[in-house]
C-alpha cells in the first residue's frame, strides 16, 4: 500500500519530460534522417557503380542504415506527444507501434553491431577462414535471424496501448499496474540484449588488441599492420557506442523501474530527491538510447569501402569555400585512416 503521507505532487518530473524529449527527438531527427540517406546513397550509389555484390560487412551495414531509419522516422511522433502536453493523437495502433520500433532498433542495433565484430575479430586473427565464410548467403542468413530474435522478443510491447487519464489520451507511459512483469522481462532482456552482445564484443576487443600487439613485434610489414588497425578501429568504435548509448540506458531502467516498484508498494516517502533523480535519468539515458541511430553512421565512415573517393567523384567542382575546406579535412583523415587502416 501506499504510504498516505506521500508528497502531494508525486514527485513529477512533467515539465523535465516535456522539455528534454521534444528537443531531443527533433534534434536526433533532422540530425539522424540526413546522416543515414547520406549514408545509404553514397552505400548504394558506390556498391552499383562498382557493380559487385555486397559484402557481409557492407550486409550488415545495410541492415543497421534501415534499422535507424526506422527508428530516426518514429522521433516525430515521440516529440509530438510531448509537445501536445502528453496527449497521444495518433491512434492506439501507433501507439504500440512506437515502443516496438523503439526496442526493435536498439536490440537490433546490439546484435548486429555484435555480429560486426566478430566479423571483424575473424578477418583479423583468421583471414583465411573469414575470406572461405564471407558469403552474402549467409550474412542475409544471419540478418533475417536477427530480424526474427528482436521482433519475437519484443512483440510484449505491443501489449502497451494508450489509456485516458485526466481527458488525455496517454502513450509511451510507463503503466504501474504492469510493473511487475515489465521488471521481470527487464532482467531477461538485460541479459539477453545486452550482457551477452557487450561481453561478446569486449572479448573480440581484448583478443584482438592482444593479437595485434604481437602482430606488431613479429611483423614489419606496413601494408599488413594498416590491416589489421583498421579492424581494431572498427571494434573500439562499437565499444563505445555500446558505452555511451546501450550502457547507461540499461543501467539506470533497472534501477528506475525497481524504485518505482518501491514507490508503488511503500509511496514516496518524505523526499522527492532519489525517485525524481531517477525519472531524469531515465529520460536522459532513454535520449541516449534513441542516439544510436544518429551515431551509427560514423561507422559507415569508417568502415564502408572508399566512402571519401566516391564523394569527391560526386562532388560539383565549383563549390563553396567552407565545402572544398572540409572535403580537404575529410580527405587528410581518410589517408590517415588508408594509411593505417585498410578496407575488408
């Protein structure tokens, strides 16, 4: 039972919400929507120019580019909510669709960006078997499996619909009488979708980082040194996105939704400080989250095939000052990165 003495305004963090996710949402948008076409052209663009078929890497790309436009084109509707004061006006359907897209995206994002690097780890430590492996066959094969893992999974979060309250229609609200079994799924989903992918990509980072350390003693080869760094780039790359956006955000909803079971149980209390710094940091690790479909690019950067080469063969000769600067600054990374680093 609740406690009757609970604070009077049950600890809301409304006007937090409502102006953190509008501009979050709207931001990681406009910001997500040009990264990912932009990416996605010069993807596809380059792979029919070079008329080849696609790479397992250049698979797994793809399918992490469509995966973030999916969730990059959901943001609106998630800023809208929020700016119309929490009132949902696109129907119970949509509704549940958001959270799905949202879970779809970022557990599908973990396993991929997993799948990478072991793709990754094998091309450094055995190039042979990873050049007998790579067949678009099974890479789609792997993607479709993905695809069926995280869309099973997720599919209690079609469940969440929206509910009336106050003469509002409410969505993407965290339901209390749920609470139970929403703290249940979280511990299997905790493990499952992040746990394990992360533990998968930290032992590929410390094998290779070990390997590539004696690959330097042993061997003085330059063309094969920029090889294999190029891949260890790859998955120190993923190591942080897996920190700054996977991470907190799973970290801080366990310990979020354990609170709120304490609050639902016990009440509030007679201070607001610990369960309201909770729901903040939610909201902040929630925008987090959403972020990876925005820092997902720069792995296409990094690891698409002569991404630099082909936007200058499409750039107009006769740009602006500030558009010829940064395609000189882009050029100087990229042969830093040739020339330490070489493609798959």
């Amino acid at each position: 039972m609740r406690d009757q003495n609970a604070t009077s305004n049950n600890c809301s963090i409304s006007d937090f919400k409502h102006t953190v996710y509008p501009i979050a949402y709207l931001f990681m948008f406009s910001v997500g929507l040009v990264c990912n076409l932009i990416s996605l052209f010069f993807f596809i663009s380059s792979s029919l120019r070079r008329k080849v078929s696609l790479s397992p890497v250049n698979i797994l790309m793809l399918n992490l580019l469509l995966s973030d436009l999916m969730m990059v084109c959901s943001l609106p509707f998630r800023a809208a909510y929020y700016l119309m004061n929490s009132h949902w006006a696109f129907g119970d359907v949509t509704c549940r669709i958001m959270s799905y897209v949202f879970y779809i995206n970022m557990y599908g994002s973990v396993y991929l960006l997993a799948v990478l690097s072991m793709v990754r780890f094998v091309a450094i430590v055995k190039p042979f078997a990873y050049v007998r492996w790579q067949t678009s066959r099974r890479a789609w094969t792997i993607c479709i499996v993905i695809w069926l893992i995280v869309a099973l999974m997720s599919i209690p979060l079609l469940r969440a619909g929206t509910s009336v309250e106050s003469g509002r229609t409410k969505c993407l609200e965290l339901n209390p009488s749920q609470l139970s079994t929403i703290i249940v799924l979280n511990r299997g989903t905790l493990f499952v979708g992040f746990v394990m992918p992360f533990a998968v990509i930290s032992v590929c980072y410390i094998f290779a980082a070990f390997y590539l350390l004696k690959l330097k003693k042993t061997r003085q080869n330059q063309r094969s040194q920029f090889n294999h760094k190029k891949s260890c780039s790859l998955v120190i790359i993923v190591l942080l996105i897996f920190l700054a956006c996977f991470m907190p955000y799973h970290i801080v909803r366990t310990l979020f939704l354990e609170a709120e079971m304490h609050v639902e149980n016990y009440g509030y209390g007679e201070s607001c400080n610990y369960i309201e710094s909770l729901r903040k940091a939610a909201v902040i690790t929630h925008v987090l989250a959403s972020g990876n479909s925005c820092l997902d690019p720069l792995l296409f950067f990094f690891v698409g095939e002569n991404f630099i080469k082909f936007w200058r063969q499409h750039t107009p000769r006769r740009q602006s000052c500030i558009i010829e600067q940064n395609v000189k600054v882009l050029e100087k990374i990229s042969r830093d990165i040739e020339g330490r680093f070489s493609p798959i």
